[in-house]
C-alpha cells in the first residue's frame, strides 16, 4: 500500500513539473508578442493652422504647444484693478494689459518728494551758514557741496 501512494506522489510530482515548464514557455510567448505590438510606429501628420473651416474632422491624441508665448509678470506686487484682455486675445507690443492700484506707490511718491523738498531745504540751510547764498555747484568747492549733500541727506533723497 505504501508503494502505491508512493508512485502516485511521484507520478503527482511529475505532472505538476510538466505543468510548470508549459507555463513558462506561453509567459515567454506572449511577451514576445506584446515586444513586437510595440515596436509599430504611428507615423503623424503635421500641417500649419489657419483660419479656415475644417473640411474633415481630426481626432488626434496630444498636446498643442504655442510657438510663441510670454509671460505676465509685475516687478511689484499690488491689488489688480483691470484687466484689459481676456485669455486668447492678440496683443501688440507696449499694449497695456493690466493695471494695479497706484494708491501705495502715489503716497510713496509724495513722501519722497517731501523727503526732497526737506533735503533741499536742510542743504540751502548748512550751505547758507557757511557764507554762499545760492547752491549753484560752480561757485561752491566741490568738497564742501558734497559733503554737506551727504549730511543734509540731499544725495540720497536725490538718488545720485
């Protein structure tokens, strides 16, 4: 009895081994096939767009890119008021696009001017103390104009 379950292991053994090795060789098989399915090429037409009525419908799978494009960008960063195009629109160049608030800029402005005005004010006063009665830079030393410039804070009002 025990020589009989015994050839049945073995005859059992035996079939799942043939069983695995078929396996193997149709794994083999069919990714050979999928290689091949995926060495076609898919050649594609390129044409230039124009204004026109298409007279055939294309259905394309892709992504469309812009010859040319730019972007927006604004050196300070504010509250947009108006925004003269909508996406798509043509522009030309120096065509105004969008525009920020200017309240904060228009005070900064006004202040440096004040900032100025001051500056001035504070320049004529030193310059006045040492004898000259105007600013005018040929009848003044040129040492002397700079440095009470700098102390008055007239050259860094005036961005020089």
């Amino acid at each position: 009895m025990t020589s009989n379950r015994l050839s049945r292991f073995v005859a059992a053994v035996f079939l799942l081994g043939l069983l695995a090795c078929s396996g193997a060789q149709t794994k083999e098989t069919d990714s050979a096939d999928k290689r091949a399915y995926l060495k076609q090429e898919n050649p594609v037409q390129v044409m230039v767009l124009k204004k026109e009525p298409f007279e055939k419908e294309l259905v394309n799978n892709g992504k469309l890119v812009a010859v040319r494009k730019s972007d927006l960008q604004f050196q300070v960063s504010e509250q947009l008021i108006k925004l003269a195009v909508k996406n798509g629109d043509h522009v030309k160049a120096g065509q105004l696009i969008a525009s920020l608030n200017p309240f904060s800029y228009q005070q900064k402005l006004e202040n440096a001017r004040i900032e100025l005005d001051k500056a001035r004010m504070d320049l004529r006063s030193r310059m006045m103390g040492r004898g000259y009665k105007t600013l005018d830079t040929t009848r003044i030393p040129i040492a002397l104009y700079h440095t009470q410039a700098i102390q008055s804070g007239y050259e860094s009002a005036c961005g020089i």
